[in-house]
C-alpha cells in the first residue's frame, strides 16, 4: 500500500545508538521524511558535527545538516515522534508529545506495561492497538511502545508454536550483544574475554513484556498471558546481534519438524500489508547445527536486519517440549526497525 501523504517524522534522543539506526533506516524511506532530531547536550549543533557516528556506511547528508533542538514538543515539527530517550526523560517527556498531538512511538521502558498504552510486535499482537480507543480522552495524539529488544526476538518465534500448541512456560537464556547497553554501555575492560552474567531489570522486562504482548486483547483492554516465564540474561562480548536458548512447553504435544515449518511459514499484518520495512519472512529458520551466529545471522532478511533467525529447533525433555535458538539485531529488529515497522503500521491502519 501507498498512504496519502509523506509524514514527518522526528527522533528523540538522536545521537544515541538506537537513535542513529533510525536516521540510518529513515534515509530514502518511502512514506516518512525526517524533519526534526533532538539532543540533550547538543542542542543547538549540527547533527553531523556532534554525532560519533557508530551506525555504519556514512551519515546519511540531509540528517548532517539538521540543527539538534532540546526535547521540547514546541520546537519540533513532526506527524511521528519516535523516542530512543533514556528510561526516565522518557517517563517525562513522552506524555508531554502525546497531548500535545504527535503520536509517540517509543523505545524506552518508561511506559511498556501501562494499562492503556499498547506494547507492539507488529506481526505478533496488532490488535492491541485498540487500546488506543483508552488514550483519546486525555491526550491529543497518542502513545504505542516498543519493547525490549530482547522480548521482540524472542515473541516472533513464540508466536506461531503458541497458536499451534499453546505454551505453559518459558524458559530462556540469552547471550546479549555489547550494543544492547548504548555507548559507551559496558566497559570495554569488564566485557572483553569475558560474560557477565546479569543485566539490570532484563530478566523482569522479558517476563512482564512476553505475557502482556501474547495477551488477548478485548474490550480496549489486554488480559496478559499466564504461562509461566523464566529468564537469564547475559552480557557477551559481541558487537550486536542477541542470541537466545530457548526451552519451550506446550499444552499439546509438538511435532518438530511441523514446528520448523510453522516458524518458518509464519507471516504477519505488515505482511500482508507489504509495509515498507517488513520483511518477506520475519522467520527465517537454517537447518544447519552451527546457526544461528551473530556474526552471520544479524543482518538476516529482506530487509536487511529485520528477520529472526531460528535454529537448532529440536524436542525438549518431553514430546510436550521444543528447543531452539533464535537470533536478532538488537538495533535493527530490537529497536529501531521494529519501530519504523510500528510507525508504518500505524499510518497504514490508520491511527496516524
Ligand atoms: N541499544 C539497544 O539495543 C536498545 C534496544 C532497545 C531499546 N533500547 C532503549 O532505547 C533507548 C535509547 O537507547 P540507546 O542504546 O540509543 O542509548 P544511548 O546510546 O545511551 O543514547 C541515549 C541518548 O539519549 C539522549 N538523551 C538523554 N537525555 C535526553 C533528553 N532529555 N533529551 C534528548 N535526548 C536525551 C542522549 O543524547 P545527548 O548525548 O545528545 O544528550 C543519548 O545520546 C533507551 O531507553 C534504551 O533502553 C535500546
């Protein structure tokens, strides 16, 4: 599809990590024009002058002449806000955009599990934008946020063995890529030759985020998820791309090379929809038992970053069990992708 019009677009937070994949994936998009990029330090600068740029290939020119503006709703021009801010400007500035009447796509945590604003994976739970409806009486514009990084890689592999086999738990290890910190993130002395074995808040964010977004929305409202979840989140010496061990049981017993295709079969509204940043597959499951690897498997998908990678997908303990590793760009998939996919499907359904 094709919208009526091009939108403007602006970044929050834009010399972060996240906040350069975006300028990087906003550069000669279709439908979205980047009109407004925002700093806390370096209000005032060119972007191009104040950014370390860590997103690869060169800054895109139209975003190096952007003068950096304070994060402030009156100084922005923009249909779309999307928000790569820090947890608690967030919490603090993001309201402020949605009354005044931008709709607020946001990457942080600040406002994930609140009751009235919808936690997306766009091809996993679209249907809970109709909590939407909840937010018209007190703002303007409204608020959808993205999550973790680590929940989105790994809600899209779960989303089709849910609805074939129902789940009862969740077991998953992850192996997190450096990047998942923001710059400077670790440093560089506690992470090289070595594994942390604990992220702040991670394993909480994975739980609470994977029961909200495989709830079943009704009446405007989302009833989680009640299968069990356990999480351990690592911090490993790897650029990007995270890297997750999956244990799943099911209410049904699996069969797994069905599983393997079911994943790999699996499509979802963007789709169906073709938006611009969706993937042909958002699955894209290898036979082979040395993948996925984050070196050869973040950029997967037809466009480039946004598929998952499955892997090694075999049975548990039980027939009511199944393994497998998923793989996903943390920037790409996790963040600033997945987010451009969320700001599409908005426009395309309407919302924007
Ligand atoms: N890294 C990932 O893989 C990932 C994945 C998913 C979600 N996230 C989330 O996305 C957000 C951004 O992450 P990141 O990795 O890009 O962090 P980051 O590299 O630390 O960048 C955060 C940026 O926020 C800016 N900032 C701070 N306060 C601000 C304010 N009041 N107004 C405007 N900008 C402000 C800073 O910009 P200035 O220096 O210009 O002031 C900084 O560059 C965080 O909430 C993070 O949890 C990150």
């Amino acid at each position: 599809m094709m919208p009526r019009r091009i939108y403007k677009v602006a970044v929050l937070g834009a010399r972060g990590l996240v906040g350069q994949w975006l300028v990087k994936m906003l550069s000669g998009h279709p439908w979205f024009k980047l009109t407004a990029l925002t700093s806390h330090e370096a209000a005032g600068a060119k972007y191009g002058k104040s950014v370390r740029w860590m997103a690869g290939g060169s800054m895109p020119a139209e975003a190096a002449e952007l003068e950096l503006v304070e994060s402030d709703p009156k100084k922005i021009d923009a249909d779309i806000v999307i928000s790569a801010l820090p947890t608690e400007a967030a919490k603090r500035l993001e309201p402020e955009f949605a009354r005044e009447g931008f709709a607020v796509i946001s990457k942080a945590a600040a406002y994930r599990l609140e009751e009235r604003v919808p936690l997306i994976v766009p091809e996993v739970n679209p249907d809970h934008l109709q909590l939407l409806e909840a937010q018209r009486s007190s703002w303007n514009g409204l608020l959808v946020a993205d999550p973790n990084c680590t929940t989105t890689i790994l809600a899209l592999p779960l989303k089709p063995i849910a609805d074939a086999y129902g789940i009862r738990k969740v077991v998953v290890t992850t192996l997190q890529a450096a990047s998942g910190a923001g710059y400077p993130g670790v440093p560089s002395l506690d992470l090289i030759d070595n594994v942390i074995p604990y992220i702040p808040g991670e394993e909480e964010k994975v739980r609470d985020e994977l029961l909200k977004i495989m709830g079943s929305a009704r009446g405007g409202r989302v009833e989680w998820a009640r299968f069990e979840v356990a999480a351990t989140c690592t911090r490993v010496p790897v650029l990007d791309g995270h890297l997750e061990s999956v244990y799943v049981e099911t209410e049904k017993p699996v069969d797994t090379d069905e599983a393997a295709k079911l994943m790999r079969e699996f499509r979802g509204r963007p789709q169906e929809l073709k938006l611009p940043t969706a993937p042909e597959t958002p699955l894209v499951v290898l036979e082979g038992v040395d993948r996925p690897q984050p070196r050869f498997d973040r950029m997967a998908g037809s466009v480039p970053g946004m598929s998952v990678t499955v892997g090694r997908v075999r049975r548990g303990s039980s027939e009511r069990s199944l393994m497998f590793l998923a793989l996903g760009h943390n920037l790409v998939r996790g963040a600033a992708g997945s987010a451009l996919l969320l700001a599409e499907l908005l426009v395309a359904e309407g919302y924007v």
